[in-house]
C-alpha cells in the first residue's frame, strides 16, 4: 500500500470516530483530496515513464 492510500485511509477512519467541526471536516476532505490527485500524478507518471523504455526497446528490436 503506498503512502497516499495509507494518509488517506487514516484521515477517512479519523472522520468515522472523532467529531470535527464543518471548517475541520473541510479542511480533512481537501487533504484526502490532494492526497488522492497525487497519488494519480504519480501513478500516471509511472506509466508515461514504463511507456517510454517500453518503446525504447521495440526502437531497439526493428
């Protein structure tokens, strides 16, 4: 599990067991959404990178 799942699954069970106020509560959503958008840039990173080696070996093989 990477580090972002793991902040956001924290921040979600920090919800369900403690009571915030609205500003609070906000304040945690805008988190796990940060979190969340930058577990995708990561992720697609990730990919675009594998992409590139992968089409630097087929380059490589014709």
């Amino acid at each position: 599990m990477t580090d972002y799942k793991k902040a956001i699954e924290i921040l979600f069970s920090m919800l369900k067991k403690f009571k915030f106020t609205k500003q609070e509560k906000d304040a945690i959503m805008t988190a796990i959404g940060t979190l969340d958008f930058g577990s995708l840039a990561r992720s697609r990173a990730t990919r675009i990178i594998k992409n590139r080696q992968d089409k630097r070996k087929r380059d490589l093989e014709i």
